[in-house]
C-alpha cells in the first residue's frame, strides 16, 4: 500500500493505490481489487496479464477488453503490458451514494474462443468531504422557565464520506448555560443534543449565540460549523404532544408530485400563540428534503420529487412540532419506498461478430451481451427472444449474458444480411421490454457454378466475313458475389487443332477468326466453358454452334458440252427432226446451296434464233419448228445458265450444231474434229465414274428383263414382233438415205471417254415393204431382234452413250428419230 500526497485547494493526504488480487474458484475466476477514490486518470488498479498468468501478447492476440457494468466504462486495459487502470478520477460519492461500500463490477472479455472473468474493485473512501449542516444558523427558542437538564435536539450534520472519515463528534462553543450530550442513532448516525445545564434568565440575557462544530475522523480531520441561536421566551408551561412517536407509511415509487404521504399532528393545552403548533423537519437528509415537503401549518407530508426504489428503498423524517412559546417535540417518519415495474429491461451488446461466411457451422457464436432491469422481485426478472423464422438462437450462459448463434445452414444467395431485434421483456404485472437491433452480414463461400441462359447457342454468320468478326454473345451468370461471381470464357478444345471462333474470356463475345467458306464448312460446333472467380473455381458449359450461311459466291459451272473452249461441242440434227426434237441438255451445277443454287437457262445467241429453244428449267435444247432444207447446215447456239442469288452470277455454254442428211459420214467428221479430252481430268473421271454407275445398273436390269422375256418366249413359242415408228426411210421429204441410217448409232459429240455400241442398230422392215437403193439388211437385224424387242416390251428404245434404254413415254412429245435419243 502506497500513499502519496496531493493538493487541491488544501494539502491533504490521499492513498494512492492499494492493490488486493484474491482469485476465487467458484465455478469462475473472479479478480478483486481496492483502489481509493481520486486516484487520477490512468492509475494503476491491477497487472490483469500476471493475476490470470497469462502473457500480454495473448490478451492481445485474444482481443482482451474490459467491460463494465452500465453504460459508463470506469476502467480500461492496457493490452500492451496487461495493466488495469482507472479511465477518469473516480468519485465515491457520486458513483455509491448512501453506500458504505463501493464496489465496481466489470469483466474481462475474451475472444477467439469467447471467454469472461468477473472482475470487482472496491473505491475506497478518502476524507474529501467536510461534514456539512443543512442550515448555518439554528434558531431555538426556550422557555426561561424550562428546568436544567432539558435536551433540545439540535440539526445532524450530514458527511458524504463513510467509515472513519464519516462524521464522529460534535463540540460547542464555550458558554456557561449549556453542554452537548452525544448519541447514536440505531442506524449508527451520531447526533447531538443541547442539554441547559443552569436556569436561563430572560431578563439578564434574552438571546445568546453558540458554536456547534461537527468533526469527521478523517487524517487530517476535517469539520464544519452551524450558529446556534437560542432565543429565551417567557414561560410556557406545556409542550405540543405528538399522536405517535413513529409514523411508518409505504408510498410507490411511482407516486405523483403533492400526493399525501402522512398528515403529522402535534396537540398543546396552551392557549394563544402558546397552544399554535408549527412543523418543521429536523435531523432529515437533504435528498428526503428535495423528495418529500411538509405543511407547516397542518403537518401534510407531501411527495414534491420523483421517488425512486432503485436509488433508496427508505426514507427516515423527524418532524418537529413548536407552539408559539417554543416548546417543542419531535416524531419520527419512516417512509418506505414500493417497487414499481417502471424499469425496462437494458440490453448491453459486448461483443457482435458483424460478418460470418455462409458455410460457418451451427451453433457458432455471432454475439455476446447482457440483459439488466433495475427493478426488483419478479419485475426485475427478465427474459430475451429472437424472431422464430432465423436462423438463430439464444443461448443463456451466466450473469444474464446471452450468446446469439446460428442453429441452421446459411445460404448468401437466399438471405445475404440479417436484421434481428433482441426483445428482452421483464415478469412485471405490467410487461416492459426494450428492443436491440443487430446486423449480420452473410459474407460470400463459392458455393453455386456459373448457369449459361440457354444450353445450345445457335449464331449465325455469312460466309466470307471479315476477319475478327464479332457475331454474337454467350451469357452466364453466377449467383454469389464478388470474385465468386467474376466469370470467365474460354473455348474447349477437344483437339490441338485451332478453331475458328474465338471468345472474350471477360463478356462472352463470340468473334470469327478468318473468312469462312460455306461450300467448305457449313457448321461449327464448339463447348464453352464458363468458370467464375473463386477458389477452387466452379464452371459450367454449354454447346455454341455457329451456322454458315451461303451467299452467291460461285458462278454456275457448265459440265456438259465441256467448258475447255478447246472445240465446241458438235450436235447432229438430222433435217428430218421436227418441233421439240432434243437436240442436246446443257449440264451445270453450282457449288451454292438453296436459292443461290437455283438455275435457269435461256438462248443467249443463235446462228438461227427461230430454230432452237432451251428448257427454261431443265436446260434441254429443242428445235423451236421443223427443220427445212433452206436452213444453214452449221449453226452455233450460246446458252446463259444463270443462278438466283443476289447478284445472280452466270456462265455460258457453247454449243455446234450440224444438220445432216445421214449420220455415218457426219458422225466421223465430228469425231476427226472433236480434240480427244484429257483422260486424267478429274471432270472426266467424275462422268466416267457415273456412267459406269448408270450402265452398271442399266445392264443389271437388262440381264432381268431379257431373263424374265426368255421364260415368257419358252412359255409362248410365238409371239408379235416389235412394231417400231416410222422411220425417216418411209418419207419422201427431209429423210436421210438409208444408207446412213445404218451407220449412225449415237449423237453427234460423242468422244472416246464415252460408252458406244460397237455395232450399228438395223431397223427391220417387215417383208414384202419396198427396199431404197443401198439397202444393206441383212441378218443382223435378227440378231437385234430379240434385243430391241425386249426393249419395246418394256416401252423402252435405245439410248445414245451407252446410258441404256429409256421410257417410250419420255419421247413421244418428239418427232425425233427412235434410234437416235440424245440427253
């Protein structure tokens, strides 16, 4: 124990600090300390780090922190070296009024995990205080005839301070008429009394003055002083008298200014001014002065303040009743206090954990605080709820401390803040309750994948773009926050192989990395993958598959007559041929899809324009009328094949075209013109592959028919011969010789790439028809027979380039010659 000393306004000595630790193992640590009252600011109180044994490093890697009781924090804790000291000058007095003993609760909070020690100091009380009387001057007005050894009570002097600096003794003045006897109250107040030790005398000395010094116990003492004023009357020989000696009422706390407490009342015998009595307190505390005032005419103690349980429960009056000759006596008024429910319950937040990770486990504690109602008995019982649809609770732990925890799984995508309101609500008759409003936040765990809008993206694009086109947009979305919700794209590649599309790994834009061809690459199909932001990340994928679409970029190619422009092609025609006779079919195709692939073909120059037509559609060449001798026997036909796109593109083919009167001679001068076509070229090698197809199929279902003719010739020995049209042999007019007629199997045109007959085709007359010159039957013609006749049994007659037998029904629009069909 130290002691220092200190001036303020006067020397004086003051304790400066005494430490006492005294750990109790009574289901918890309880630290006690003593410090004296006005200690300054920052005195040392306690080493809390070497009490506990703990070192100051972990005070404050646990968040150690002082908590007091109430609102109003007293002390602090030095985390830095573990001392407890004073915040502020502590005042006893004002902090423990009416209080013997001052003690200071408070409570060393841990976190990490949450941990509390109990705490007390007890203020000791210095001699701050000197003893101090209600009024500097009593007036007591005596009888000259009151006989010595009467006592007149005399006002207390009232010391803040307690204990041996409270106050212990009175003293008078010297004088020669009165002493001071001293007394104790059975409350343990000291009190004095005047006591007349010699006969006064109103005549010799009407009014005297006297000192009266109250001393407390203090080192130094200190004291304070009151005049005494004794007016001596002339003789009043009775003294009021008092109905009872001790009034004891009850009042509630709540009760209202001037509401009647007790009506005192003091009797005198006496007549005149003698027999008037007049109250006045005397020996009372001046807090019960400011709470309650007295009617000194009817003696009616009314209330005048706000009564409160919780600062005083008991209230001690001493009235005193003077007639008009100064008799006086005195009564006592115990007034006691009745609790009211007029506290509400006050919620003290300790510690609140402001944020907690979605993912944190049950039971985990979000906050710490206490619960405290002034009140008494069942008013001062509290209890504390929580709304019932959170996913909290509240769980009691000791001192009225409750721990707010989770009780269930959290999810930031459902609920990302919590607003719960602490309704702590005490047992009173009438229920007060107070209401604590928290906030949580729900801090983010990457707990949901990146969604993408739709599972297949669909995009189109047309062909030949611009390098880095941008051509749509992908979208996925991811429902937590942050980094967690940051997503990326990227493309995944199944192969090493560099795709055409490329994405912005930040918005999800989708760019063409080079012109596309639609004839070479119709769809692309590609996986994105959208991963977002958290650790480990989560991703999600989704099909972006973009189409091509065509546009006319390719101009119709020509297949047939060859396109080389190395010789025209040549037709033969023969001057027989009537209107809508096939002369040729322009072949072409397009490389474009749909519309831009649609053809037309029409007559774009002609030798003869009258003569020939084409196919809008199918590009066949026809002859526009019969054929005449005064027609030219070359003529050269130039056909536009056109597509539908926009711009439409187009190509031209050019086609010889020889009318002839037999076809042996014109057949062999085409074929010396005709330039042999390159055997290696791969447009030959196509025509040549479908060909064969064709004949292959051809001679499949020739074999069939002529199996199929022989079972019915075996079943029918006789049968009809084939009757033919008539050929151009029977007509005198536009008819080739006959001669020529068996020479000429296939049209004009016809190269060495190309399937023929490597014999010529003889029709058969019948017999007894007349025979021209150079008739050259013979017995080929039966040996043809059987052939063609299955053919005519079939409706069918032969075709040029080997492309076997074609439907009768194709050619009966046409005067051509039915040996000759030209496709």
């Amino acid at each position: 124990m130290a002691f220092g000393r200190q001036s303020r306004g006067t020397e004086r000595q003051v304790v400066l600090f005494v430490l006492c630790v005294c750990v109790c193992q009574s289901g918890a640590e309880t630290l006690r300390y003593s410090l004296a009252e006005e200690m300054e600011r920052d005195s040392f109180v306690g080493n809390i780090a070497k009490d506990l044994g703990v070192s100051p490093s972990q005070l404050a890697s646990r968040n150690a922190r002082v908590v007091s009781e109430g609102n109003e924090q007293y002390f602090r804790l030095n985390l830095n070296t573990g001392v407890l000291t004073v915040k502020n000058t502590l005042d006893r007095e004002a902090i423990c009024p009416q209080s013997d003993i001052c003690t200071l609760f408070f409570k060393i909070l841990f976190e990490s995990p949450v941990q509390l020690i109990r705490g007390e100091v007890e203020v000791r009380d210095v001699n701050d205080n000197s003893p101090v009387f209600p009024e500097k001057e009593m007036v007591l007005e005596i009888l000259e005839t009151t006989s010595p050894g009467s006592r007149f009570p005399l006002e207390t002097a009232q010391d803040r301070d307690v204990g041996s600096n409270g106050l212990q003794n009175y003293s008078l003045g010297s004088n020669s008429h009165f002493s001071l006897a001293l007394g104790t109250g059975k409350d343990g107040a000291k009190y004095a009394e005047l006591v007349l030790q010699r006969q006064l005398d109103r005549e010799q000395q009407g009014e005297m003055n006297l000192l009266l010094s109250a001393i407390d116990g203090g080192s130094p003492p200190r004291s304070g002083t009151a005049q005494v004023r004794i007016v001596v009357l002339d003789a009043n020989d009775n003294i009021p008298v008092f109905s009872r000696e001790v009034y004891e009422v009850r009042v509630a706390e709540n009760s209202p200014p001037e509401q009647l407490v007790v009506r005192v009342a003091a009797a005198d015998p006496d007549e005149g001014s003698y027999g008037r009595v007049r109250y006045a307190f005397t020996q009372t505390s001046e807090r019960s002065r400011q709470l309650f005032e007295l009617n000194a005419a009817t003696g009616e103690i009314r209330v005048s303040g706000n009564l409160d349980f919780e600062e005083t429960k008991k209230h001690k009056l001493v009235v005193r009743a003077t007639d008009g000759g100064g008799l006086s006596a005195h009564c006592k008024v115990h007034v006691e206090v009745l609790d009211v429910n007029d506290n509400a319950p006050e919620i003290a937040l300790t510690s609140l954990t402001a944020s907690i990770p979605e993912d944190a486990p049950p039971r985990t504690v979000v906050a710490l605080f206490s619960v405290r109602d002034r009140d008494s008995g069942d008013n001062g019982r509290t209890e504390c709820a929580i709304d019932v649809d959170l996913p909290f609770s509240l769980t009691p732990t000791f001192d009225n401390y409750y721990e707010l925890r989770t009780n269930a799984a959290l999810d930031r995508e459902r609920t990302a803040e919590y607003n719960i309101t602490i309704t702590a609500i005490d047992w009173g008759r009438s229920r007060l309750s107070s209401r604590e409003r928290i906030f949580v936040q729900i801090s983010d765990v990457n707990d949901n994948p990146p969604e993408f809008t739709q599972d297949v993206y669909t995009i189109s694009v047309n062909e030949n773009n611009n390098p880095m086109l941008r051509i749509g947009n992908v979208n996925a979305t991811d429902a937590d926050a942050g980094k967690n919700s940051r997503v990326s794209y990227a493309l995944v590649r199944e192969d090493k192989e560099q795709p055409d599309v490329s994405i912005n790994s930040e918005n999800g834009d989708v760019y063409i990395l080079r012109p596309l061809d639609y004839e070479e690459v119709r769809a692309i199909e590609v996986t994105v993958r959208a991963a977002d932001g958290g650790s480990p990340a989560l991703s999600a994928e989704a099909l972006l598959r973009v189409l091509v679409r065509d546009e006319n970029d390719n101009a119709p190619v020509v297949l047939h007559p060859p396109p080389d422009g190395s010789a025209a092609a040549g037709e033969l025609v023969p001057r027989w041929a009537q209107a809508g006779y096939l002369v040729a079919k322009v072949v072409a195709v397009d490389a474009d899809a749909g519309q831009n692939a649609w053809l037309s073909y029409e007559l774009a120059k002609a030798t003869e324009p009258g003569l020939f037509r084409v196919g809008l559609h199918n590009g066949e060449v026809r002859t526009a009328r019969a054929v005449t001798e005064r027609d030219a026997p070359r003529h050269k036909l130039i056909v536009l094949v056109r597509d539908r796109g926009q711009p439409p593109r187009s190509s031209t083919a050019t086609l010889t075209i020889t009318l002839v009167d037999g076809f042996s001679e014109a057949h062999l001068r085409v074929s010396e013109e005709a330039p042999a076509t390159d055997p290696d070229g791969r447009l030959t090698l196509y025509l040549i592959i479908c060909l064969a197809c064709v004949s292959a199929l051809f001679l499949a279902t020739a074999a069939a028919a002529v199996v199929v003719r022989l079972r019915r010739a075996r079943q029918s020995m006789a049968g009809p011969l084939p009757t033919f049209p008539k050929s151009a042999a029977e007509s005198s007019a536009g008819s080739l010789p006959r001669s020529y007629v068996y020479d000429v199997c296939f049209a004009a045109g016809t190269v060495n790439s190309e399937f023929r007959f490597l014999r010529p085709l003889f029709p058969c007359f019948p017999a007894g028809l007349p025979h021209g010159p150079g008739d050259q039957r013979s017995s080929v013609c039966s040996a043809n027979l059987g052939e063609e006749a299955d053919w005519a049994a079939q409706g069918r007659v032969p075709l040029s380039e080997g492309t076997g037998p074609r439907p009768a029904e194709e050619n009966a629009s046409s005067d051509q010659n039915p040996w000759l069909t030209h496709q």
